[in-house]
C-alpha cells in the first residue's frame, strides 16, 4: 500500500467509528474507500467489520454513563443479536451479493420513519397500558434485533439507525440511553460476524485493512462517543435521520 492509501484507510476508519458511535453508519465510508483503492467487494467487507470492532468498542464504552441501570435490558438483547449477526455473516459468505439490495434500503427507510415517530408512538403506547414493557413489545423488540442482527452481519450500513428506531418506538428510554445500548449492540454483531469470517474464511481478511481501520476507529468512537453524548434529544434525531437518508440515497444510486 502507498501512503495516501494508508492515510485514506486510516481516516475513513476513524469517521466510520465516530459515525458509528453517533449514529451507526460508517460502513458507508470506510466500505466505498476500500473499493476505490481495488480491494475485493467480500473481502473488503469482511477486513471492515473486524477493524469497526475497535471502534465499537471505544464508542459502547464512551456511553457507559448512559447504561448505568440498563444492564438487564441489555443482557437480554444482546442474545438476539448475537443469534442475528451468525446468521447475516453466514448469508454473506453463501448468498450473492445482490441479494439483499431491494430490502436494505426498505428497512433503513423503516428506521428512519421509527426514529422520527418513534416519541409520539411510545407515549401513545404508555397511554394506553399500565406497564412500560408488555410481552408483546418485548417479543417485536427481540425479534426487530435479530433481524436488524443479520442485516448488520451481512453488510451493517445504517444498522444503527434501524436499532436507534425500533428501540425508540418499544423501549421507554431516553435517546440517549437507547443510542448506548444500539453501540452495545452494534459492537457484538461487529464482534460476532467477525469470529465467524475467522473461522468459516479467514482467507478473505485483509490483516492490513483490518489494521489500519481498527486504529482509525479507536480513536473515532473515543471522539463519536463525546460527540454524540453532548447533543440535544431532537439534535441527535436530525442528525440520525440525515445519515440514513444519505444512507438510503447512496444504496439506491449504486
């Protein structure tokens, strides 16, 4: 690699982990550059998965202000992403790659409308029942994971606006609060459907990429996580709802 390659790589790597930590949608960044420097479509996103696992980790940790009391709530979610993210990195590594291209801009759309309503919804539903989380809510949040789980392990652009809206419609939470828990989350799928590129291909990571992005998007969810935690409730909703339009609008156009 030369240096302007490096350095490209590097910065897109540390966007990516500040978009991701702010709103969850770096792929978009770090997945164009690597194809415009001739890295392999699978492979390229096979080696971007398993750098944003740093930045996951630095942003979900910036948020841990915002977890505290949250613990079960997530300790039960994150079983339903695990599940979801094996299953998405399994269909990445079978299935070709235009198979998902008419329904992930529906369920980013989806997101998008769900982060917008998602407020005037809640409080409908807390209107209407007694307790904050009924069975039913939790059932449709579980399974909305699992499927927001493989949609990440398979590509994950805009997964995080998918989580931040579902989450905004079934949990009585904070924004704030629900953008923690969707770094969490977005940190095992990374996590997961990385392990699975491990053991399943492993000859399809790019050890340099995997490298030079980690590095990037340590740093950037350290920054994202500041970023996004000083940002007013409607502030943050606008900037999630830009991104996965942007993200929507990208999908479609190539």
């Amino acid at each position: 690699m030369s240096v302007w390659e490096v350095g490209a790589i590097a910065l897109a790597g540390f966007w990516a982990g500040m978009i991701n930590t702010i709103v969850g949608s770096g792929t978009l960044v770090t997945f164009p550059t690597l194809l415009f420097f001739g890295h392999p479509a699978v492979s390229a996103n096979i080696s971007n998965s398993l750098g944003l696992v740093a930045g996951g980790i630095s942003g979900a940790w910036g948020y841990r202000h915002e977890l505290r009391g949250l613990g079960g709530t997530v300790a039960r979610l994150v079983p339903a992403s695990f599940a979801g993210s094996v299953i998405g990195a399994l269909l990445l590594l079978v299935l070709p790659p235009a198979a998902f291209e008419a329904i992930v801009p529906a369920l980013i759309l989806i997101g998008v409308l769900l982060v917008v309503l998602g407020p005037r919804i809640n409080a409908w539903a807390r209107g209407h029942d007694t307790r904050l989380l009924t069975p039913g809510r939790w059932i449709a949040l579980l399974a909305g994971v699992v499927v927001a789980g493989m949609y990440g392990g398979y590509f994950g652009a805009a997964q995080g606006v998918i989580l931040v809206g579902l989450m905004s419609v079934l949990l009585p939470l904070h924004v704030q609060s629900i953008n923690g828990i969707k770094n969490v989350l977005g940190l095992v799928v990374n996590f997961v459907a990385a392990a699975v590129f491990l053991v399943v291909d492993p000859a399809q990571i790019d050890w340099r990429i995997v490298l030079i992005i980690a590095a990037g998007s340590l740093l950037g969810g350290v920054v994202g996580a500041r970023v996004g935690r000083a940002l007013a409730p409607w502030l943050l909703r606008t900037v999630i709802v830009v991104i996965g339009v942007v993200a929507i609008v990208y999908l479609l156009l190539t």
